[in-house]
C-alpha cells in the first residue's frame, strides 16, 4: 500500500508538472522563423493540416503540439478560413485565438466613380494578393461567371473600397461590386421621380454614368441630370464630348476634334439621338441618384466657367448658351 501510494503521488505530481508546462507554453510566444509569419487556411482544411501549415510557414514548434492544442481547447472545429498573420510575441492562445475570431488580413481594392471598365481591369491586375482567375477571361465569359450573362460590363459594378482576403479570387471581389451596383441601382429605380423619360433602370444607369463624367462640381450633378433630361423628353441629341470620347477607345489621345464629333459611332450622341446602347463608366451613388431625380430646371445647355471651380452655366435657350461660351471659353 505503501508503494502504491508513494507511486499515485508521483503520478500526481508528474501531471502537476505537465499541465504546469502546458499552461506556461500556451503563455509563451511560438518561436518563429521570421519577424512574422503569413498563412492563408483553405475551407475545409483539419485542425491537423492547419497546425502542420503553420509549421511550414515558419513557427518553429512541434505541429503535433499545436495540434493537440486546438483538439483540447474544443475549439478545432470553430478555425475560420482565411488569411492570417503573427508577429514575434504571439502565443498558442493568441494564435488560436484570431483563427476562432477570423482576424484576417485583408487587402482593399478601390474602385473609383467615373473609372471604365478598362481601368477596372487594370487595378484588378495591380491588386496584391488577388488571384487573378479572371485575366484570361474575354468580357462575356468574366460576366458569365459572376452570374451576370449576356450583360456588357461597362458601368455594372459599383464604385467603392472592397477588402478581400489574400489569395481571393478577382472574380469575387468582382461579383461583390456587380452585386452592390444592382442593389444601388434597383433602390434608386424603385424610387425614381415622375414624368423622367427613362424606359428602364438600364437606361437610368447610362444616364448616370454620362452626369458622372460631365459633372465637374458634385453640387451641379442634379442640373447637369436635369439638362440631359429635358434634351431627352424633347428629341434633342445629348451632344455630350464624354460618349464620343468612350466611343473613341483607345485612339483618343486626349484632343477632341471636330472631325470626331462628326464621325458617326453608336456612342457620339452628336450624331445619334438618345442614349448611347451602354453605360460610358462607372457611376456613383450621388450620380446615380441625380439622374433619378433631376434638379427642377429649363436648362438645356451648359459650359464651363473654366474658372478652376468645376462649376458650369447654365442656359435654357441657345442665344443665352452662346453668350455663356462667348465669356468662360473665347473671353469676349
């Protein structure tokens, strides 16, 4: 009996000691390869894969010891995927932790009212981090796989900061901005003013993108909407540089000549009557909801003061347009 008690007592006492190591370890900071370490957990990877990765990646302890630690905290199953990052100090608890919390590391993406389509592919390119599933992808089958066929993507997705994970597909990062843009505009839609000659909520987001690209002082958006509105309820062309300039592409070179003004395209809205067949870039909210809800005026016609400030004149008759263009364009 003796023996067998001073035996329990050593058991005891070994498991003292243990779970005193294990409660000092799970206090101390993992060893680390480098000053931080970077990992990104894959959906649906064990608690075991997700110990041993982290090992891979440069924290220099057992990855049986970090993965018994995960099964005896009952919170294995709780790991988010994701993209995490630790730094010289970090403890298993800390660790597990920001993997239970989904503290990620993210990267941003923003997109920026008036941009093109062109140069939404571009940031898309530039974006660290983002796997670029997309890139070989002609237009029509990108918009295929967001859930958007047969949709051109001019002006569908909508201009904000979106952070994503690192190593996120672009066609997420894209189907969240073409998502956003539906919202926005079926809202707007939905509360549109009276009397607008706008067929569509389409038709309603080309008109957007065009008072996007001609407002030069955001308090005029709503008359310079309401000017392409009452061109449109009486037949006049839009005669907007901004279409013709799209329509132009890549041979614009930053001169509008007369001769492009007079080269018949289905976007030179100088030549042909209404709305140009898709949107010419990316429109805001504001823009959005000044082509919804125009200003209340006669205007038909503005230029610009080129005075620095961005704001325009107004005319409502072209004598009174003539005179604005013979003072802020020819200075007569």
């Amino acid at each position: 009996m003796k023996l067998l008690g001073k035996a329990l007592v050593v058991v005891l006492l070994a498991l003292a000691g243990v779970a005193g190591w294990v409660g000092w370890w799970l206090q101390a900071p993992l060893r680390l390869a480098t000053p931080s370490v970077e990992l990104s957990i894959e959906a649906g990877s064990s608690p075991r894969e997700v110990a041993q990765a982290w090992v891979r990646a440069g924290v220099q302890e057992d990855p049986r010891l970090l993965f018994e630690w995960f099964r005896w905290s009952g919170q294995a199953k709780a790991i988010r995927a994701g993209s995490y990052e630790i730094h010289q100090g970090t403890t298993p608890r800390e660790l597990l932790a920001k993997m239970v919390r989904g503290d990620e590391v993210l990267e941003q993406l923003r997109l920026i009212e008036g941009w093109t389509w062109r140069q939404v592919r571009a940031a898309l390119a530039k974006a660290p981090s983002l796997k670029q599933a997309g890139a070989a992808l002609s237009d029509a089958e990108l918009m295929a796989a967001i859930g958007a066929p047969g949709q051109a993507p001019e002006g569908r997705f909508f201009p904000d900061t979106y952070a994503y994970s690192r190593g996120v597909s672009d066609l997420t990062v894209l189907k969240r901005a073409y998502q956003a843009m539906r919202r926005k505009l079926e809202a707007a839609w939905a509360e549109r003013a009276e009397g607008l000659p706008l067929k569509s909520a389409d038709e309603a987001l080309i008109l957007a993108s065009i008072v996007e690209k001609e407002t030069g002082a955001p308090a005029e958006r709503g008359l310079v909407a309401a000017v392409f509105v009452n061109r449109l309820k009486l037949g006049m062309p839009l005669q907007t540089d901004p279409t013709v300039i799209y329509g132009l592409g890549e041979r614009f070179d930053g001169n509008l000549r007369k001769r492009d003004l007079l080269a018949d395209t289905e976007f030179n809205t100088y030549t042909r009557p209404g709305l140009p067949p898709t949107p010419i870039a990316m429109p805001g909210a504001a823009s959005l909801q000044a082509a919804l809800h125009p200003a209340s005026s006669k205007a038909l016609y503005f230029v610009s003061r080129n005075d620095g400030s961005g704001r325009s004149e107004f005319s409502e008759d072209l004598a009174a347009h003539n005179r604005a263009v013979n003072k802020y364009q020819r200075g007569r």
